[in-house]
C-alpha cells in the first residue's frame, strides 16, 4: 500500500507542476498581449 501512495503523490505532483507551468504561461502570454496593445495605441 505504501508503494501505492508514493506512485499517487509521484503523478499527482507532476500534475499539479503542469497546471502551475500552464498558469504561469497564460500569464506572460497575456501581459505581452497588453503590452502590445498598449504600444500600438500610443502610435
């Protein structure tokens, strides 16, 4: 059983780093996106 519990903290672990990474993607993705239109609209 405690093998089990190691193997589910292993894949929840790896899960729970890929949601953060896509979190911390959409983030940048959006602060460029405001930059962008941020520049376009002063000119």
């Amino acid at each position: 059983m405690n093998e089990n519990i190691m193997y589910a903290l292993e894949i929840m672990g790896k899960g729970m780093g890929s949601i953060f990474a896509v979190i911390i993607l959409l983030t940048i993705i959006v602060l460029l996106m405001a930059k962008i239109a941020e520049i376009r609209n002063k000119e």
